[in-house]
C-alpha cells in the first residue's frame, strides 16, 4: 500500500523513521513543499503558519536531494539562533536515522569551535549554521560551502533583519547555480527585498492557510493591570496552571532576571533563557524544559521563533512585543502539531489601545481575561505563601538552642491551631 508521504516521493527509509516519530499524514505546508523541492528546480518561498511542520518540508526533500556518496556539504540551513539550530539538527538527524550515509553537522555559536573545525575535516552533506558562527568558520578557512546546492533560511524574515549585510559575506562564498529556499510564518516587506536580491526570478511560491496569519488553535486573551499588581495577577494566572507548561515572553534581559527571581522566590518551577547568559546554561535550561524537569520558560524573544517544546499549552506576554510578526511568533510556540493553545497578554491602561491594531494587524480577535478581584488576589498571595513554606528546606545553621525555645513558644498548639494563627499571622499583613 502506498502511503501519504511516498506518494508525495519520500524514499522507504524516511518514511521508517517517520513512522517511528509517530508521524504518517503529511500537513499542507508539507503536501505543496515537498513535491515541488523534490520535482523542480526552482527557488522556493514557502509560508506557513507556526508549527504546521515545516522543518519535515525542507529537511525531507534535502535529504533526498543531496548526493550521499560525495563527502563534500551541499546543503546549508541558516538559523536565527542556536537553540533553533540544535533543534532542527536533532529533527534531520531523526529523520535520517535509517540512512547513516548521511552526515549533518551543526555549526551553531556559543560553543567552542575547534571541535567544529575538526568535525569539518570529516565528510559533511549538510550544516545547519548560525550565521555567526559560519562566516567565522569561512574567514578560517575551516569551511567549505562552494559546492552548496541548497541554501534554506529558515525563519527568513528574522534572518533578513537580524543579518543584514552578514548575509552578503555567506551567499558570496555560494555558487551561483545553488536553490535558495525561503521558509516563515511571516513575511514583512523587508523580505522581498531578500527575494529581489538573492533570489532567482521565477521563484516559486507556496502558500498553506494563509489567510489570516494568526494561529486559528490559539485563543487569545489580554488583561489589563496596575503596574503593581502585574506581578501578582501572573502568579495568579501561573497557579491555576500548575504542572502546564508555558514560556513568559518579557521585553529585556533584565526583565527576564527579574521575573525569573521573583517565581523562584515563590517556588514556581520556572527557569530563563536570554542571550547573555553562556550556552552551557542556555542549553541546559532548554534541556530542562524540553524534558518537562521545568515548568516555566521565562526569556526574551531569543525563544520567540521555531522553538518546538512539546505541550506548551500557554504563552503570556508579560510585555508586548515591538512587532506585530512578534506576536505571532511568540504566540505560535503553543497550538504546535494541530492541538490547541493559549496566550495572555498581560498590559497596562496606556498600551490598551494597541490591542485593536495587533487584530486589525494580524487578523486576530483578542477576548478578555477576567482580571482576578482584589480580595481573590490576597487570597493567591497567601497560597504562594504556603506553598513557600512547605518548599522550605530545614535550616541546618540554627543552633539547637534555639529551636528548642521557638518549639517551647508553640509547645502547647495542636498543628490546627498552628496553621490557623500562622495564615491569619500572613493574611493580615
Ligand atoms: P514549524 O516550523 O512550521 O513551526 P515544526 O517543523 O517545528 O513547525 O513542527 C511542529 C511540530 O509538528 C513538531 O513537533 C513536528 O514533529 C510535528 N509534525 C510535523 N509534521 C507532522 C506531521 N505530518 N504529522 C504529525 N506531526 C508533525
Ligand atoms: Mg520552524
């Protein structure tokens, strides 16, 4: 029996590791892209919404494309940043599980570079890169791209904006007869420019459910806040979701610091992501969360595009993002694979007036979130407070002595009686 992915041309192998992945029936984005990569010759952009499956798009066809008996890279993937990068590399790697011939490198910054250099001397098919760290390599001379037939920016309207000139100094190394293909879920003017420039006339493009460029599986919701209560009406929300997972997206760095200490001060299992902190603590925050040992992403837009973390069932904008192509990304980390999702943004009486133009913007419509009263609150803050308290560790510094004297002062309590006085002792404050 032929089954959806061979009669779109996907080789036995491949389609034996997508089994294995639980993965049988292709998306649309997937339907379109793949034929076309794998029949045609020309330049491709491909859109599609966020987590509709467009790694499996461009990295099925590419493993199929490059010739597996020349040692030599012919396929280059760019990506914004280098937890994306490690991300698709691992998804080719899985896809290719059955064709060990096939030799992926990822080439991402933040780690030292001559174990790259000296992974670089050994046969290579493809290299998933971060624009960094592959024009360092080319000024080395530790790379070589010349014989490259595909060039995919994934992501590309970010990788437009955030490179720039960069991307000058890596398509001159590429030779002229290379396809270049361009994937995104979103595609501001600054993208044509990148279609104008570095692409062939006749390109091809691939649209699926583009209508609107909102997610439809997410709901969206927004709540107004004094700033002083923002922080409580998160804590609010985030303890009605215990045990779920989600990102808290926050303008700066700082921003993220901070937030990220005020929940582990209140022992929500949460962890950060920003670009100042070293990749070894990168990666083992994004590992952490990958594998459910944390809840709670909190981290500025470094986290924003491609990320795929599964059941991620809320995102909260605690700021708003800058751009409307943002919000979408963002957003688009939860409702991946065809469930559903949900984002909160959270802002302040002066920036209401945004909402209306993030809809008109992205063809969206926003509900309100029912802000908690303010006695629902306190309530809230004394639950966290007890949850404080249980988390507590004994404190093993203490002299005897004065243990011994508190547990006297309690002596005659029953535990009832303890808890009683301790939450009126809290409430009351
Ligand atoms: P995008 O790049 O469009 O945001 P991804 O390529 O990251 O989306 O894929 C999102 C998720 O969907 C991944 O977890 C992936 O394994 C899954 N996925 C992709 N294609 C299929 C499919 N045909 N069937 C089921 N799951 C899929
Ligand atoms: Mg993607």
């Amino acid at each position: 029996m032929t089954s959806p992915f061979s009669k779109l041309g996907i080789i036995a192998p491949i389609e034996k590791a997508l089994k294995t992945l639980n993965i049988s029936d292709p998306t649309d984005i997937q339907k379109k892209a793949i034929p076309e990569l794998l029949t045609n010759k020309k330049d491709v952009v491909a859109l599609a919404k966020t987590g509709s499956g467009k790694t499996l798009a461009f990295g099925l066809p590419l493993l199929q494309l490059i010739d597996k008996t020349n040692p030599t890279i012919q396929a280059v993937i760019l990506v914004p940043t280098r937890e994306l990068g490690q991300q698709i590399h691992t998804n080719l790697e899985s896809f290719a599980a059955q064709i060990p011939e096939i030799k992926i490198a990822s080439i991402c910054g933040g780690v030292p570079i001559k174990p790259q250099i000296q992974r670089l001397t050994e046969p290579t098919q493809i290299v998933v890169a971060t624009p960094g760290r592959l024009i360092d390599l080319i000024k080395r001379e530790a790379i070589n791209i010349k014989h490259t037939n595909f060039l995919v920016l994934d992501e590309a309207d970010e990788m437009v904006k955030s490179l720039g000139e960069g991307l000058d100094e890596i398509v001159k190394e590429l030779p002229n007869y290379r396809r270049t293909i361009l994937f995104s879920a979103t595609m501001p003017g600054t993208i044509k420019q990148l279609i104008q420039n570095y692409m062939s006339k006749n390109v091809v493009q691939i649209e699926a459910d583009m209508e609107t460029i909102g997610h439809q599986g997410i709901a969206h919701e927004y709540v107004v806040v004094e700033p002083i209560e923002k922080l409580n009406v998160l804590m609010h929300f985030l303890n009605n979701r215990l045990g779920q997972r989600g990102i808290i997206f926050c303008k700066t760095k700082a921003a993220v610091n901070k937030l990220a200490k005020n929940l582990a001060i209140n022992k929500f299992s949460s962890g950060s992501l920003h670009g100042s902190l070293s990749q070894p603590i990168r990666d083992r925050i994004m590992g952490q969360f990958r594998e459910g040992h944390i809840d709670i992403l909190v981290a500025t837009d470094v986290a924003a595009r491609g990320l795929d973390v599964k059941e991620i069932s809320y995102v909260v904008n605690y700021h708003l993002p800058d751009v409307y192509e943002t919000y979408v990304h963002r957003s688009g980390r939860t409702a991946r694979a065809g469930l559903k999702g949900y984002a909160l943004t959270i802002l302040q009486q002066e920036e209401e007036f945004e909402i209306p133009e993030f809809e008109d913007e992205l063809g969206i419509k926003f509900e309100r979130y029912q802000k908690v009263n303010a006695q629902d609150l306190e309530e809230n803050t004394t639950l966290l407070w007890a949850k404080k308290v249980f988390k507590t560790k004994p404190n093993r510094e203490l002299s005897a002595d004065l243990k011994e004297k508190v547990h006297t002062v309690f002596h005659h309590l029953t535990k009832e009686e303890l808890i009683d006085k301790l939450i009126a002792f809290e409430h009351g404050k």
